[in-house]
C-alpha cells in the first residue's frame, strides 16, 4: 500500500509538473507575440529605413572614388533591429591598394562633402569616423578594406561586414524575430550594449546565441545551465574547451565565427552574466511580460536620501570634470582603473569599505564610497614575523623603532603605529597625491581639482547613478 501511496504521488507531482510547462509554455507564446508586436518594425518603418539607408548610400557614392563600395553593416543589414532604432553604420570599403593615411583621410572627406549643412563631428574607435544627424537619423560613417577573409584584415573593423554576411547566411526571417526578443529580454534588464559602461551583450553576441541554440527559448534554457566560465565555439574552431581557456580570461567566451582569434563576449562582465542566468530562470518558471519592459524606478530625492541616511554609513562623494577630447569607451575603464586603486588604499589603510560607484556624462565624473566610519583608529595594530625567525624580526625592530609601543605578541612580534591621517578625506588627498600609484595619467589632474559633494548635492545631480548603486533590487 505504502508503494502503490508513493507511486501515486509521484505521478501526481509529474502530471503537476507537465500541467505548469503546458501552461507556462502557452503564456510564453502569448508574451513573444505581444513583444513582437511592440518591438518589430512595421513594414512602413522598414520601407522609410531603406529611404533613408538609400539617399546615405547615393550621396556617398558620389562623394567617393569608384572603387570605394558604400556597404550597411550592423543590425540593419542583417534584419534584427529593434522598432524605433535611430542609428545606422554604413561603411566605406576601400580596396588594399590605399595607405591607411590614404584610406581615413579620403573616407573622413568624402563623408564630409556628401553631409556638408548636416550636423557631423568625428569619433575614434580603432581610427577615424564620421557621426552625422541626417533627418532624424544617427549614421555612422566608418571608413575601412574590402576583405574576403579575416586574414586580410588591417584594422579591427574590417571584419563588421564579414560578420553581417555570417549572420544573413545563418539566421531565418523568424530567428531574427528571437534576436529581437533577446536584445529586448538584456535591454530590460540593464545587460544590453557592448559600452564599457555597461559591460553587456552587444547585438553581435545576441546573434550567435541565436544561431548556437536555435531560438529566444533555447537560448535562455541554455543559460540557466551555464557555469562561469562557459564556452561556446559555433565553428569548432578548437579541439577542447580547455584549450580556450587556456587561452582567453572571461567568464563567457564566445570564439567569432569569422575570427577564432576574438572572443566576441570579451566585454561581458560576470554581473551581466550571472544576471542574464537568473533572470533566463526565473522567466521560464514564471513568464512574465515585465522581463521585457523596463519596469523604472520612481522615487522622490527625500525618500532616496532618508533610506541612505538609514543606513548609517559614511558616503565619501567627489565630482571632477572629464578631459576633454576623450572617447566613452577610453574614459569608462580609466574611471574603473582610478576607483579600484583608490578603494585598494583605503582598505590598506584600514576603512571598512561596503561599496563604491564611478558614473560619468562625458561633462562630469563622480566617484563615490561607502565606508564604515569616516575615520580610522588613532592606532594601527602592525603583527610582524615570529620570534623564531631572528633575521626577520631584527629587520623589523630596525624599520619599527620609532612607533609608541613594540612588543611580542603570542609568538609573533608586533608594533602599535600611530596613525597622523584618519579621517577618509586625509587618507584619500594622500593617495591621489602619490607618484606611481597607477592612477591614469590624463584623471591625474582633474582628480586633484576634485570638489566634494554632500548626499543631498549627489542626489540632486546625479540621481540616476545613485538609485544605480543604493536601489539594485532584482526586478521581477
């Protein structure tokens, strides 16, 4: 009786369990099918797309030799792009034959001549590129060679239409659909963009997820197995993954299917990624539509600075103009680089550090700290090598005879330091005026002309970037 008792409420919890995957299986279609429908571009959108894409192309064809190929690349040549997109890359292919002076110069010209009386500037990524506002429109004009092959290449974007051509051969009408869903499911969850700032999935990386697993469903039941790290090679390029990660230190390497020498998932950062794993888990147990829209934070600055305050901790807030003529994805990373360093010391010095944000508009940089205290003992404890090592402890005796107190420990030498510099200002004012710290060297001088803020000043000017750090709950 006992057997039949338990055979029978194991079939109950099976036919339980296939009665909620039918269900939830039922809902996810219903929610693709409404997020399609927000998200794809209607066949008007698509045709005033081509309009423009074609007036670009003709105004640059004339504008450039006749061996220079006008070519669109990126999302939109390749049919994944999300409703309402704003931004083009169009590329001008240049035969081997030009110099690389030869080929910017000439590129970053005709892309003038052809826009002149439209609102351009020049950006720099691996070289040279022109950014134009034409009718509504963000194009970017890329100058770079024609190659069959990634061993042709010259420079970091020569690949971009080699991977277009991957994808158009590899992906179906409804696959780009999935792609859509999948940037739509990262960009919902703050894990979308290959930006340094975001350390996300680019549009690229959407894409061969696509093509690995198959469809927007697949994908995400693929990344709730995922380890750190995972390893995906499309093309098989290498025989174990043991050797890819011999080879490249990230937590999701994905090998190009045009380049094996490039992880296409270099930028992904392990936030992003386990946050792309939970967030694929918990829509395949509960499909919910919020997964794909943005659910934004509104709270008033008086509430946001009385749950700071709640927390009875010491924010230490510095505010300094970026330098001038740099490029988001040079500053982001030097930002990155200066709050490490900066944390490292204070910790060295013994603060009690919780947390700590970098945030820039490309006007203003801020950093700040959450520590403990405000201030360090007036002592610091210092334990040396054990009695038993004669050497070590005469060279330390020798380096701390002029603390206040030097005495054995257990079976340790030790030595009481008094400490000049205690409160978080001091210890910080010390560290960025140290040399060879590593501290970037174009920050340098912005640093040491930093302004402090108050909580209320930092919730006032930079209210997003703080509801970023003190608000991150999950967000279901």
């Amino acid at each position: 009786m006992r057997k039949r008792h338990k055979k029978s409420k194991e079939k109950w919890k099976n036919s339980k369990k296939q009665a909620k995957d039918k269900f939830n299986k039922k809902k996810i279609k219903t929610i693709i099918k409404k997020v399609l429908k927000r998200i794809k571009p209607s066949s008007k959108d698509m045709k005033n797309n081509e309009k423009i894409i074609k007036e670009v192309s003709e105004r640059l064809m004339e504008a450039t030799p006749s061996d220079v190929e006008v070519v669109l690349v990126g999302s939109a040549a390749k049919g994944t792009y999300i409703k309402h997109k704003k931004d083009f890359d169009v590329f001008l292919l240049f035969p081997k034959k030009y110099s690389m002076s030869e080929l910017e110069n000439i590129g970053l010209e005709a892309a003038k001549a052809a826009f002149s009386g439209y609102k351009w500037k020049i950006a720099y990524a691996a070289h040279p590129y022109i950014k134009v506002e034409y009718k509504r429109m963000k194009i970017d004009i890329v100058p770079a060679y024609r190659i069959l092959n990634i061993n042709e290449r010259a420079t970091a974007v020569d690949r971009s239409p080699l991977h277009t051509q991957y994808i158009n051969s590899h992906l179906t009408a409804k696959q780009k659909d999935d792609v859509r869903l999948l940037k739509q499911f990262m960009r919902a969850h703050d894990i979308y963009g290959a930006e340094l700032r975001i350390e996300g999935f680019s549009g690229y990386l959407c894409e061969l997820l696509i093509v690995k697993h198959g469809s927007f469903i697949n994908t995400l039941r693929s990344a709730c197995n995922w380890n750190i790290p995972t390893v995906i090679d499309i093309e098989g390029y290498y025989n174990d993954h043991g050797e890819i990660l011999a080879i490249y230190d990230a937590p999701l390497i994905v090998i190009d299917p045009v380049d094996k020498n490039r992880n296409v998932a270099a930028v992904v950062s392990t936030t992003s990624m386990s946050k792309f794993i939970f967030f694929s888990r918990k829509f395949l147990e509960k499909p919910m539509i919020k997964h794909f829209f943005n659910q934004e934070t509104r709270v008033s600055n008086n509430l946001l600075i009385s749950k700071i305050n709640s927390r009875h901790t010491t924010i230490f807030t510095i505010e300094f103009n970026a330098p001038d003529g740099i490029v988001e994805d040079t500053l982001w990373p030097q930002l990155r680089k200066m709050s490490r360093i900066v944390v490292d010391y204070l910790k060295r010095e013994g603060f009690g550090i919780i947390g700590y944000y970098y945030w820039t508009d490309m006007i203003k940089c801020i950093f700040f700290i959450e520590l403990h205290s405000d201030k360090i003992p007036a002592v610091k404890h210092i334990i040396g090598p054990k009695i038993t090592f004669k050497e070590g402890v005469d060279r330390f005796i020798d380096k701390h005879k002029d603390m206040i107190d030097l005495y054995i420990e257990h079976d340790h030498i030790a030595a009481m330091e008094r400490v000049n510099k205690r409160t978080v200002k001091e210890v910080f004012d010390m560290c960025i005026k140290k040399k060879n710290i590593g501290l970037p060297k174009n920050l340098s001088t912005f640093i040491n002309r930093y302004k402090r803020l108050s909580v209320n000043k930092l919730v006032k000017n930079y209210k997003q970037a703080v509801i970023e750090y003190f608000l991150p709950s999950i967000k279901l």
